[in-house]
C-alpha cells in the first residue's frame, strides 16, 4: 500500500513544487516505487519530470481524465523504471465543473477513488497542489496520508500557515480521518536577510514540534535544476543537499 505525502499551502512562490519533484525523485533513487501526482493546472510539477516544454504534449491524458475515468492506470506516464508521473495541464483548472455537475460520489475524494487502482503497485505516492485553496487542494487531503507544510520565510506565508492548518484539521474532521500533518518545511530561506532569518526563527517558536530540522535555503544550483533535469544536471550532489536531509526527516516522521 503506497503512503501517500502532499506537499501545500495557499500560497504561491513557496518552492511546492521543486521540493515535491525533488522529493519523488531522491525516493526513485532510494530504490522506492514512486507516483508523482500533479494537482496543480500550471503543470510545473509535470514539466519537471518529464522534461517536457509544451503541456499540450499531455492534453487528454491527465490527471483530469483520471479522476473522470475513476482511474489512474491509462494516464500515467512512465519516468523511468520506478517514477511514474499522473501529468496536469490547464484543463484541470475546470475540475469544479466535473465534481459539482457529473461526479456521482464524494467530490472530495474523487482523487482517493481514481487513485485506488494503483495503492498496492507503489511506495509512495508524492502530490502537488496548486498555490490556493481548490478543488485540487482539497481533493489532495482527501487521498493524503501526511501533508508537508510549505513555509517560505516570509510575513505573508507565515500568515497562512495557520488557516492552512485549520483546513486540514477541518478535511481530517470531515473527509480524511487518517490524515495527519509531517511537518513544516521552511524553504527558501536566505541566511543574509535578517527579516528570512527571524522568520525561520518564529515559525519555530510557535510551532516546535512541528517544524522539520531541515531548513531549505535558497540555492543558486537547486534553481537550475528545471533547465538541466533531474537526472542530468551536473551540480546535483550539491543542489539536493538539503532535500536530501529534509528526505532523511520524512520518512522517519511518516513511518511513526
């Protein structure tokens, strides 16, 4: 049965998706089997995988046509041996219409269904969501088993941080009784800004057992990593240092 981890906040510009891509594929590389999920309509998380430029190259075969089929299994599109990716483009932006006017079940957990044919093929199943509260996000904690807490050190996400955390207790109450959170993740953090590292700080202060260790800081080597790929880029030892150690803290947290 795949454990399945997703990365959100209503928020944009909080690195989601480069640590959600990076984190599905440190897993490949540990040998797991892993399900990259896009849930996000701009198809970054897509792009990033697979290397493709133009989303069109997905049109039909998304994760969009997944969740109206009710299965995963003819969308997904192989990475390699042990990633997979169930892609997104920007017809997913039109979810609401199918979930509200066709879908038959939970409109909740129409996710959770379409992925249910391939729980026992994977490991993990790592989810990207979209910078706002939606359809997609929502759907993502109906299937979720852990969330990631993205927190960029700044004043308007450290705002956010607690009405996201009201919504999973609020999707925990009412869709998703497994569902817990792993941590918060600060990201992008910038040790020559004194304002980045008192935010590091405070969200620390008021939320210590849920902060990870790990602090992902802005790194000019991780920022090319969409131009060279995952698997060819030259400086990648160095650019997944730090999602390396954040990845070691995971799996000891979602394994508890």
């Amino acid at each position: 049965m795949a454990h399945t981890i997703m990365f959100g906040i209503q928020k944009g510009g909080v690195g989601k998706t480069m640590t959600s891509g990076v984190t599905a594929f440190l897993l490949k590389e540990e040998g797991f089997r892993v399900l990259a999920v896009d849930m996000d309509s701009q198809g970054n998380l897509s792009q990033f995988l697979s290397g493709v430029e133009d989303l069109a190259e997905f049109e039909g075969e998304t994760v969009l046509e997944a969740i109206k089929k009710g299965d995963a299994r003819p969308y997904i599109k192989l990475i390699d041996d042990q990633l997979h990716l169930l892609p997104a483009d920007d017809y997913l932006a039109t979810i609401p219409q199918f979930l509200f006017r066709e879908y038959k079940g939970n409109p909740s957990l129409a996710l959770k269904s379409c992925l249910e044919s391939v729980q026992d093929y994977y490991d993990y199943i790592v989810i990207d969501t979209p910078p706002a509260l939606s359809e997609q996000t929502i759907n993502a904690l109906g299937v979720a088993n852990d969330v990631v807490i993205m927190f960029e050190t700044s004043k308007f996400c450290y705002s956010a941080v607690p009405r996201f955390i009201e919504t999973i207790e609020a999707a925990k109450e009412r869709i998703n009784p497994d569902l817990r959170i792993a941590g918060i993740l600060r990201t992008l953090a910038d040790s020559r800004r004194s304002d980045s590292t008192m935010m590091v700080n405070l969200i620390a202060e008021d939320y210590p057992d849920l902060v990870f260790d790990t602090v992902i800081h802005r790194r000019a080597t991780t920022g090319r990593l969409p131009i060279y790929g995952l698997a060819e880029s030259p400086e990648s030892k160095q650019a997944f240092s730090y999602h390396a150690k954040f990845l070691k803290e995971l799996k000891s947290r979602v394994s508890q």
